[in-house]
C-alpha cells in the first residue's frame, strides 16, 4: 500500500455572479489537471526517472505518484460535491457515479486478467487464494479499507474516493454540506495529531478474520446503498448516514495506510471543495483561503514530522522532502490551472483528461504485456533506445484508453442518464433539492484516478 517510486473543508457569504465564460474554456482546465496528472501517473509507473541521468535526484525530492494522486483528489474534491449539489438529487449522483465507474473497471480487469500470465502481480482479483473475499470487497471498492488485496493494484484510490462519496452524501442530506471549510480544517488536524499514533489494519486483526469484518460490513454498505437509491427523502437520509458511519469507522481503524496520509487524503478532498465554494460565493474569501491554506501547511508538515522511518515502508516515498515537496506541488499545479480557468487549454490535455480514468486503470496492464512483446530491457542503454520505447509505452497507452472511453465510459454513461429517469418514472423521488445558484455554471464530473500502491 505504497507510492511506488522507482517501480512499478462557514462563513457565510451571499451568491455571487460567475464570470462569464465560454464553455470550452471553463471545462478544459479540470480537464487539463487530469489530463497531467494521468500523464504523470503513467509515467511513474513507467519508470521513468531510471532512463533520466537525474531521476535519483528527482525521486529523493518529489514523489511522481503522491504529486499525481494529491492532484487528482484536490481535482474530485472539488467537482464531486458540486456534481451532487447541482442535481440536488441523490439518487440521481449515485447512479451516475455507479455507471461512471463500475463499467469501466470490469472491462479493465477483463481485459487484464486476459492479458496478463497469473503470475503477474498488478492483477490481483481472483488470484488472493480467497476468491469471495476478493470480489466482495474489491465490488464494493473497499478492499483497501477491509483488509483484501486490490483487485487491480491502481485501485486503492477508488475506495477514498468512494468514502468521500458516503461522507459528502450525508452531509448533503442533513444540510451540512456547505461547511467545507470547519471540515477540511478538522481533518488536517486530526491528520498532524495522530500521525502514525493509531495502527493500521486494527479491525480485521482484532476480530482475527478477514471474512468476518466483510460479513459485518458488507450488509451494512448495501443497505446503505438501498437507501441511497431509494429515492425516499426518510430512506435515503438513513442509508446517507449508514453509509457515512461505515466509512468513517474503516478509515479510523482499519486502513492500511498511515493515520497521516489517511487523513490528508480526506482534507485535501474538503479542500478542494472549499476552493469551488469561495468561486461561487458560498464562502467568503478569507475563511476560505485560511482553510485552504491550513491544509496544505498540515500537508507539509505531516511529510516532514511522520514520512520518516518505519512509516516509509507503508508509503514507499523516499523520504519528508519527496512527500512534502509532491504535495505542495499538486496544490501549486491546481492553483495555476484555476487561475487560468478563463483560458482555453490544448486540445490534447483536455482531451487526455476526458480519458484519463481508462488510462488510470489500463496503463500498468499494458506495460506489463507490450514490454515482454516488444522485447525491451528495464532500461534500454541509448538515449534514443529510451526515447522509443516511451512514446511506444504512451502511445498503446492513450489509443486503447481512447478505444475504451469511446466503447466503454461514453455508451455506459449514456445508459445511466436512461437508467435515472426511468426510476424517477417508476418511483418519483421524494428527496427535497438544493438548488445551486443560478448564476454557478455547469461542471463536468471528475474522472477517478490515482497513483498505485499494492
């Protein structure tokens, strides 16, 4: 459960008009970021700072896979609340995340577990020795968090993003949603004071049984989804909470990460959604920039006081410096691309963005099987040998994501928006909407995505 380095949250302030802007331009800079940060994550896992004569200065000082993660979250933090706020309409978010993500993954761990011989590790979903356990918590996309091996190992990302969804679900149900700021903060905090206090994976090993934790949790994560998609305000309030009440336990005691980066993950999340906030005038500046800016100091400071010792073989980061310089990079990428929000961004980034959750899942598989094809060394000796091989590596990488996204994201995206109306036609939802206000454009939906650790 590490970055792998050389290997593979009121002030309340009254709505303000958004600047003007033409669409084009106004999606393309989350587009953007995705699109890098996807690009990033490959090429860590490429291994790219082997072929370059100052990769090892480079990775003792900036950790490529924690830069690429932090920045996709900050981008989710930022968009997912918005996404809900904006349908006001719970049962709707939930099914268009579950066709958002779900078809995706199950073409990607077909296509993987085609691809690749059994042996091969970045594919692990029926390969654990406990087969039911596997599919079961890598389904919910909780393996993480419940002690099972990741079925692909790129997907530990996914079971922080789906927390946030369980947590941002409730707070948008008991009206709490706007608090961004007070919760960001919180969580930064927690994250400085516990550290690597509270130990890891302490459920599964109190109740001795890693079949026992899933038979207590699974139950409770589907009831919760029932309620969710119920579309009953009194339901979906209930199963919001159940849900919100399980994540909150797992990530408190039986995450395999660190209790600091744990943490951070979830302020740099509510961040996130803080900067979104202060856009559209639900929180005033001020308390917005202190919230934001105590999270990414808290963000430095966890690198430099617990990334050391024991604790690096549970991030495999190089050091404090490749944490906390990575970090504070991923917040300064963000920051660039929304002050030039207004700005048209190059096709090719917005469109690696449009991409980047297939090149998320895909990329590691299809290293693993075009480079025993193709016949390349760990590190091919001349310059020209390297440069080759990686636009090789990044060209299969980018033609079947795109493949993917056309034949897979695109139609299953389509089917959910279908899917959506017919339950609001055979049972009208009784859940009351939060209106966004009207004059906060439209943002598009961030794709999932994360650096890998195993």
């Amino acid at each position: 459960m590490k970055f792998i380095p050389t290997l593979t949250r009121r002030t309340s302030a009254a709505p303000v008009a958004a600047p003007a802007a033409t669409p084009g331009a106004r999606l393309g800079w989350l587009d953007a970021l995705r699109g890098i940060a996807a690009l990033i994550v490959a090429l860590h896992h490429f291994d790219v700072l082997r072929m370059l004569p100052f990769g090892g200065m480079v990775w003792r000082n900036f950790d490529m896979g924690l830069f690429g993660v932090m920045l996709f979250f900050i981008v989710s933090g930022y968009i997912i609340p918005a996404s809900l706020e904006r349908r006001g309409d719970v049962r709707g978010f939930w099914i268009g995340r579950i066709f958002r993500i779900y078809p995706a993954l199950i073409a990607a761990f077909v296509l993987s577990i085609l691809m690749l011989p059994p042996g091969d590790g970045s594919v692990a979903l029926l390969r654990t020795g406990d087969d039911l356990a596997s599919l079961v918590a890598n389904g919910l996309m909780l393996q993480d968090l419940l002690g099972v091996i990741n079925g692909m190992n790129v997907t530990w990302t996914l079971c922080y993003e789906m927390v946030f969804y369980f947590f941002v679900t409730a707070l948008f149900t008991r009206g709490l949603h706007r608090h961004s700021g007070p919760i960001a903060v919180a969580l930064a905090g927690v994250a400085l004071v516990t550290g690597t206090a509270v130990g890891t994976g302490l459920l599964h090993a109190e109740l001795g049984s890693i079949r026992q934790l899933l038979l207590i949790v699974t139950p409770l994560v589907l009831v919760g989804l029932v309620g969710v998609l119920s579309g009953n305000r009194v339901l979906t309030g209930a199963g919001a909470l159940l849900l919100a009440g399980v994540g909150l336990v797992l990530v408190s005691l039986n995450s395999r990460a660190p209790a600091f980066e744990t943490w951070m993950i979830f302020a740099t999340m509510f961040a996130g959604t803080v900067v979104y906030r202060a856009q559209h005038g639900q929180l005033a500046r001020v308390p917005a920039l202190l919230s934001c800016g105590f999270v990414v100091v808290a963000g430095v400071l966890v690198g430099w006081l617990y990334n050391r010792g024991e604790a690096l073989n549970q991030t495999w980061s190089s050091g404090w410096k490749a944490w906390s310089i990575a970090y504070l990079a991923a917040w300064a990428l963000f920051g660039i691309g929304f002050l030039l929000r207004g700005r048209r961004f190059p096709k090719v980034l917005t469109w690696l963005g449009a991409i980047s959750f297939s090149v998320y899942l895909l990329h590691i598989p299809l290293l693993r099987t075009v480079e025993p094809l193709v016949g390349v060394p760990p590190q091919p000796s001349s310059t020209l040998g390297r440069i080759v091989w990686t636009a090789i590596f990044l060209g299969v990488v980018v033609v079947v994501s795109h493949l993917m996204y056309r034949l897979v994201e695109m139609p299953m995206q389509r089917l959910g928006k279908r899917v959506h109306k017919a339950a609001d036609r055979r049972r009208p939802r009784t859940t009351a909407t939060t209106p966004t206000p009207p004059a906060t454009p439209a943002e598009p939906d961030a794709a999932l995505s994360g650096a890998s650790r195993t």
